[in-house]
C-alpha cells in the first residue's frame, strides 16, 4: 500500500465475512477493548473528579481530531466538490458520526442529559460495532479510513463504559423522558436527511429494513419498542442499585445505633 492509498483507500479489495469476522484482527480489537475499560477503571476509580474530566476531555478531544482529519482528507481525495457531496462529507448522518458528536459537545459542556443519551445511545451503536462490524476490519489493508473506523468505535465503547463505572452518568426516572427527546431529534435528523437534505438515501436504516425481517408491519415499530425497553433498563438498573444501597446505608446506620 502506497502513501497516498493509505489515505484514499485505493487498490484494497474487501475480505467476505467469513475471513475477518471474529478473525485474529476482530478478536484483538474485542480484548484490546476489554482491557483498556478495565485498565482505565482501575486506574481512575479512585482519582478525584479533576482527574477524570481530564481524562474524558482527551478522549473526547482524539475523537473531535478524527472527525475533523477524516473530513478533510475526504474533501482532499473527493473527485468532485459540489454541494451535495460537500455536506455528505461535512454532516454526521450516520448513528454512530451522530453519537461520537454527541459524546464530544457533552463533555466538554458538562451537560448531563447529552452524557446519560450518549452512553445509551453509544452503547448500543459501539456494540452492534464492535460485535459485528460492518467496515474497518472488512479490508486487506488497514488503511487511515479503516483505523478511523475501528479506532473510533473502541474508544467510544470505552467513553460509555468509563462513564459507568467512573459514575459520571445518573439515571433517575423522573428524567427518563430527556434520552426519548434526544432519540426523536435524533431520528428527526434522520427523516430530514433522507427525504429532504438527500432525498432516496437510507441514512440510520430509516426507509429500509436491514435486518430483512419480514414483518407484516412497519419495522420501526419493533425498532421503537426495543429502544425503549432498553432505554427502561438502564433507569431500572440504577432503581435497583439504589434501593439496595438505601437498605445497606440503613442496616448500617442500625446496628450502629445499637452499639
């Protein structure tokens, strides 16, 4: 691979998934993962919370650089600049570009409800990478859009674990209408893509069903369901954890109390 394929992507052929699917590069990226979230928690679970906004801040900060190197060297390499292809390069429409930026803008602006919707929301886009990935690791080379690709993905899993287990994100249920609110603007983003930015285009799976399914009934039915069952799950994890640890606190605070 030359340098200038490396960059374009030129002259690398693609791998059927029976070559690179859970092959040697899959399984490495998958425990690479797993240790750099174990790693890390152990590592900060303690620090103060200085030290963990830092650290947020550099992973958000090596993502806001992909974003923007992949733009512009997709700008560079473009056989044609029209308008059209410009903002094809320029705007997030996929989940995944919609996540990473949504990821960036919360932490560097602090907003709790854009860290709790982009570890939902990241976690369920990074999995679905991460478990079956679709691009990256479907080339012979790994080129600088392959990289970008698979690098983006493990560090946004990361992001979400992290997250979690350094308890920078609350689900309480009486806010658990704000992640509903950013997936409908979120899909809305879609819907503007698809019939009036790009009209015929199929970005987030909006027009067509790409698990083939086969439902007698809209597909986005099911989809919705399952977004909002999984939404639930998060709120009702942390319910739980909470009750147990007001009844921990509480057993606690009796038995000192007899003493």
């Amino acid at each position: 691979m030359s340098f200038e394929e490396f960059w374009t992507n030129e002259n690398n052929p693609s791998l059927p998934k029976s070559e690179y699917l859970y092959g040697t590069r899959h399984i490495i990226v998958l425990i690479l993962t797993v240790i750099a979230c174990v790693a890390f928690t152990l590592i900060f679970y303690k620090r103060s919370e200085r030290a963990k906004r830092i650290l947020f801040k550099v992973f958000a900060s090596i993502l806001l650089f992909f974003e923007v190197t992949s733009r512009i060297v997709n700008l560079i390499i473009a056989e044609s600049l029209n308008f059209e292809e410009i903002m094809k390069i320029l705007l997030p429409m996929h989940m995944c570009s919609v996540m990473v930026w949504v990821f960036i803008i919360a932490i560097f602006t602090k907003k709790q409800v854009l860290l709790n919707y982009g570890v939902i929301g990241g976690l369920l886009a990074t999995i679905a990478f991460l478990l079956y990935p679709a691009v990256g690791l479907n080339k012979v080379y790994m080129s600088f859009t392959c990289i970008y690709s698979v690098f983006s993905h493990m560090l946004g899993f990361i992001t979400v674990i992290l997250l979690m287990t350094l308890k920078q994100v609350r689900f309480e249920f009486k806010k658990i209408w704000q992640p509903f609110v950013c997936f409908a603007i979120m899909f809305a983003w879609g819907v503007l893509l698809n019939w009036v930015i790009f009209p015929g285009s199929d970005y987030m799976y909006l027009r067509n069903d790409p698990l083939e399914l086969g439902l007698s009934f809209p597909y986005h039915i099911l989809y919705g369901i399952i977004i909002v069952l999984y939404t639930c799950l998060f709120y009702l994890i942390n319910f739980i954890i909470d009750k147990v640890k007001t009844k921990r606190l509480a057993a606690a605070a009796n038995k000192t109390d007899k003493i």
